[in-house]
C-alpha cells in the first residue's frame, strides 16, 4: 500500500483515472454478485445500492491506509461559516429544483414507502462521490498542485470535469440531448462543492448539499406522475446554478495555498 501511496503522489493524474476504473469496478463486482447470489435483476435498485456501499467502503479504506482520512476532511466537521453558507445554499437550489422541475413552488413532497429504495439510492450517490471525488481524488491533486493558485483550481476543475463525465453513464438509458445537459450541469455544480471542500475543511458539507440536492429531486419527480426530465428543465438548473457557481469561484480565491516543498494539507482554511 506504501508503493501505491507514492504512486499516488509521483502521477496524481493517473492515480485519479486510476481510482475512477476502480469505481466502476467495484460497483459492478458488487451489483454483478448481487444479481448471482442474491437473485436480483441487474434492473434492481438494490443491486446498485450495494455497488455503492461497496465503492464507499473501499474508498474510505484507500483512505485510511494512506493516512488520509483527516487530511482529505472525512474526519472533519467543517467550519461553522461553510455550514452556514451551505444551508443556504442548500435551501436556493431546492427552491431551485422544484421551479425547474414544476414551474412553481407548491408541489407534492410526500415520501411513501415505495419511493425508499430509489431515495436511498440517490442520497448514497452523494455520499459515495463526494469522498471520492472531492475527499479522495481532489486530495491526491491538490497535495501536489497546491502552492500554486492556479494549480488549486486546476485540481477542482479535475474532479468537476471526472464528475461530470460519470453522468455519460447515462446514456445507457437517456438521449443524447439531456445527457450533455446533466453532464455540464453536474460540472458546474462540483466547482461549488470542490470550494466548499478546500475552504471549509470537511467534505461532509458537499455531501449534504449533493445529497440533498437529490434526494429532493427525486422526492418531487416521484410524486409527479409520467414526470420526464426534459431539455428545458436542465438548462433552468443550470441558469439558476449561476449565482453558486460564482460563489464557488470566489472560495477558490480564498483558499489558502501551501509553503513551497510543503505537500498541501487539504482541505485549507481560508485567510
């Protein structure tokens, strides 16, 4: 594990690609066993509610082995101001999403208990990526790129970029048009969670803000009966998305950079 740590610090860009093949192939082992041994269609949520927790307890354990855990922000609760700012946050893109989505605020957020699986799906996606790609892969970029402001920024843009390219995933079951559109969306998104992450000292506020985020979607699209996701819809995320996206730019420039020939701690307060 200690020649994959240096590994990890002598090529930080191959280690991330690395970690991401590693992500697909944890969670389809998992789901694939699942679906052998437990009897589940590979259509089933839960086989993939396995093949996250699977990704997220491997992950964690890359973590823990190389001494990361804290540095990375998984043991961390946060700066009291970035937990403030992310309620907020938190409670903009909500109202956000449900006038994306109905072109009101007054819609139906009523949990049953057939919507669990899918709801539970959706939140542990927040979870699972957030610390691989703003604990694990951002840490792995930014302990090497960050005494430098644009090396700080090139690292969040990184993991932006690897985020939104999971979403062509999608394409197994969507168009071409809305895949596009939620792969920049999901971009966009992550330049706020990767400064909220650097600044604030703990990966947990993006996870809740992720998390949340779908958890509140999904809620509302359930509850919509025939609801489809469609071009429009996306690109009023994505406008409205502005203002955070703006935001997480101006944390970026509040990150503290490290000494030179010090490896970056992250995440890094804020002067």
């Amino acid at each position: 594990m200690q020649k994959f740590k240096q590994f990890a610090s002598k090529y930080p860009l191959t280690f991330v690609f690395l970690m991401i093949v590693v992500l697909v192939l944890l969670m389809g082992g998992a789901a694939a066993a699942a679906v052998g041994l437990l009897g589940y269609a590979m259509t089933d949520v839960m086989p993939q509610i396995i093949g996250q927790v699977v990704a997220t307890l491997g992950f964690l354990f890359i973590l823990w082995r190389f001494g990361w855990l804290a540095p990375a922000g998984i043991l961390q609760k946060g700066s009291r101001h970035i937990w403030l700012v992310t309620i907020i946050i938190l409670i903009y893109t909500g109202l956000a999403v449900l006038y994306a989505f109905s072109g009101t605020f007054r819609v139906d957020l009523t949990l049953t208990s057939d919507m669990t699986p899918v709801l539970v799906h959706t939140t542990l996606a927040g979870v699972l990526e957030e610390i691989l790609l703003r604990g694990l892969i951002l840490y792995a970029l930014v302990s090497q790129w960050g005494q430098k402001r644009r090396g700080v920024v090139a690292a969040v843009l990184v993991s932006a970029l690897l985020f939104g390219a999971l979403h062509f995933f999608n394409l197994a079951t969507g168009e071409w048009s809305i895949t596009a559109l939620q792969v920049l969306e999901a971009f966009v998104s992550a330049i706020l969670y990767g400064g909220l992450v650097l600044v604030g000292g703990s990966v947990w506020p993006a996870v809740v803000l992720h998390s949340g985020i779908n958890l509140l979607a999904n809620v509302v699209a359930l509850n919509e009966p025939g609801f489809v996701m469609t071009v429009p819809i996306y690109w009023t995320l994505i406008i409205l998305d502005l203002p955070t996206v703006i935001y997480g730019c101006y944390l970026l420039v509040k990150v503290r950079l490290a000494l030179p020939d010090t490896p970056a701690k992250v995440p890094m307060m804020a002067h």
